[in-house]
C-alpha cells in the first residue's frame, strides 16, 4: 500500500482525546478540593474527579468508532438524528451501569439504589451533554481529516495535470522544430553537400540538446537549462537558417555576461527565433534583422529576455479568425502555455506588433524562479 493511499493513523486524535480528559480531570480535582482545610481534602476532590469522570472517559473511548460508522455514507437528517438519539441513550444508560456497579462493589445494594434514585435525572442530562460534545470532537476531527485528504489529492491531481501537460507542451515544441530544420538540411543537401556535412555536424548538437532537455526524471524533462546552453543552441539554429537564407538573415546579439549562467526551461529562446526568422525574415526580399537581448532588470529583480526582428509585421492581437501561423504559430501558444504552468502566472510573457514594425515578444523570468 502506497503513503497516499494508507489509512491516516488515528493516533493524533487519541492524543488530543487523553489531553482534553486529563484537563477536564484536573480541572475537577481543583473544584472538588477545599484547600484551606489540609491534604485530606485533597485527596477527596481526586476520588471525587475520578468517580464521577472515570466511567464517561472509559465510554467516551467507543465515540470514534461511532463517529466512523455514522459518517460512512450519507443518511437522511430524520434517521442520522434517531441514531444519535439512540446513541445517546446507550451512553446515559452505560454511565449509570458503571456507576452503578462501582457503587454497589463499594457501598452495598441499599446505598447503591438510594444513589441511583437521586442522581439518575443529573446524569441522564450530563449524559447527552457529553455525548454531544464527544460527537462534535470526533466527527469534527474525521470531517477535518476527510478534507485535509481531498485537499491533498486535488494539488496532487493538479501536480500530476500540470506535468502531463508541461510533457505534452514539449511534445508539441520539439517536432514543429524538427519539421522545419529537417527541411532546411533536405534544402542544403541538393545546393552544397560540404556544407550539408557541417550542418549536420550542428544538427546532431542539436539534436543532443534536444533529447537531454526532454529525457529527465520529471514529467517534462529537464526543467531548467542555462541561458548559455540555450544560446549555443540557437546558435547552431541560426548557422543551418543562414545557410539557407544566406546574407537576407542578419543577427544582432545584445547578451549581457550577468546573465548566462541564469536558468530558464529548455527550448525558450528558439521557438521565439525561429518565429522571427520564417514569418518575418524569410518572406521578404531583402531580409531583415533578428535581435536577441538579454539583460537583468529590476523591481522586482527578473531576467529580460526579447527577440524582435525588422520584417513585414501584423495586426496584432490578430482576430479569432486567423490562423495558428499567423497568431505566432505553434511554438509561441505553446511557449505561452508552457509559463503559465511552469511559472503559476508570475512569468510574463507579451507580444506586440504591427504592420511594417516587425514583432517582438518580451519575456520576464521572475529571479527567485532561475534555479542554477
């Protein structure tokens, strides 16, 4: 049986149950002694504490198993009302049993009866007050319990939810990749077979870093990268696109050192880049430019990473009914969704756009999230 599916133990509610029944005997002791009149008088309030509370204490102890039953199903309000009813009963009458036999083992038959007629009504009533009170700290305690589990299994649920589709989300990522670059080096093969031998060099890299930030231990793979791996990534991306676009593809990198060694999730930057490259270099004539800056900002203290590019630019937000492609594609809806649940809404990401400004897309990685 696994941890979360064993019983909790109910070792903490029969601490608390001694604890109360300890206080509550102390607490009589100190009423029932007269302390002025000498240690005899003492040690009356302790035979009269441990009388008169012994027998509820020891029936008490049949109330969580009580409670238990009771709250196995649900009962209508009329049949839950008649069991407590009947419960009830069986504590008064098994109080007065005790204290019965107690006095009669102590006291004989005659002062037994005469007690038993004079203290029935006091501890009939007391009887139901205890009673109701031993079920509203029994099932108080089971119902606590029963929502500190559901409570538990709905975050671990939603652990378990956010993983799967963290690990779907990279799914998604890592073949849009593939498909485009694997054409770029079907492309290269047929024009320059030499310099499809080196880009191939570069793809295997790629490769590698591909399937070591999607082989980890967790649901999504390695959760964190460096910012340098991930720019020796795009790095390599970038060589095969220039290859294929030649001179029409102009970089400009503005990295500050500070910040390399920052972590982010894997595959952050290169969806961005490979947006820019074939939805806003590609298309045009004469090219244009991908910048790719990195810089730490502060209040509060984050790391900045921005790709923009020069190209033909779009309305953005684009409407309802425009294509994936032209929304950003699959790599920006799924790099959105990726921070929402990598992050819980505290990494921002933004787009912005317009016809003839190009498109650039900010990111802000709160610095308590990097993990070195």
């Amino acid at each position: 049986m696994t941890s979360a599916s064993r019983p909790a133990s109910d070792r903490p509610v029969w601490l608390a149950y001694a604890g109360l029944c300890l206080l509550c005997w102390a607490l009589y002791v100190m009423a029932g002694t007269e302390w002025q009149r000498g240690a005899w008088h003492m040690w009356k309030g302790l035979y009269l504490a441990s009388w008169n509370m012994g027998p509820p204490i020891a029936l008490g102890c049949a109330g969580l198993p009580w409670a238990r039953w009771l709250q196995r199903r649900a009962r209508p309000v009329p049949q839950l009302l008649a069991l407590h009813a009947a419960g009830a009963a069986v504590f008064v009458i098994g109080w007065q049993a005790l204290d019965y036999a107690a006095s009669v083992g102590f006291y004989g038959l005659e002062h037994s009866n005469a007690t038993l007629q004079r203290m029935m009504l006091w501890q009939a009533m007391w009887g139901v007050f205890v009673y109701v009170a031993l079920m509203l700290g029994f099932g108080g305690a089971l119902h606590a319990r029963r929502a500190n589990a559901v409570a538990l299994g709905a975050a671990r649920a939603e652990a378990a939810l956010v993983k799967a589709e963290l690990a779907a989300i990279s799914g998604k990522l890592n073949p849009h990749f593939l498909f485009n670059t694997l054409n770029s080096l079907l492309l290269l093969t047929r024009r320059d077979p030499a310099a499809a031998e080196q880009s191939l060099l570069r793809f295997s890299r790629m490769m590698r870093y591909i399937l070591s930030s999607s082989g980890g231990t967790s649901a999504g793979g390695t959760e964190r990268v460096t910012l340098q791996e991930e720019l020796d990534f795009v790095r390599d991306y970038l060589e095969l696109e220039s290859l294929r676009l030649g001179p029409r593809l102009k970089v400009e990198w503005q990295i500050d050192p500070a910040t390399v060694h920052d972590a982010i999730p894997p595959l952050t930057l290169q969806p961005l880049v490979e947006n820019s490259v074939l939805h806003g270099i590609a298309p045009q004539v004469q090219g244009g430019t991908v910048r790719i800056h990195a810089e730490r900002v502060a209040s509060p203290e984050a790391l900045s990473l921005r790709v923009d590019d020069d190209g033909a630019g779009c309305t953005w937000p684009p409407a309802e009914s425009k294509t994936a492609a032209k929304s950003g594609g699959v790599g920006l809806s799924a790099l959105r969704r990726r921070f929402e649940l990598d992050f819980g809404g505290r990494a921002k990401l933004s787009m912005t756009s317009a016809p003839g400004a190009g498109f650039q897309v900010h990111i802000l990685i709160p610095q308590a999230e990097l993990v070195a």
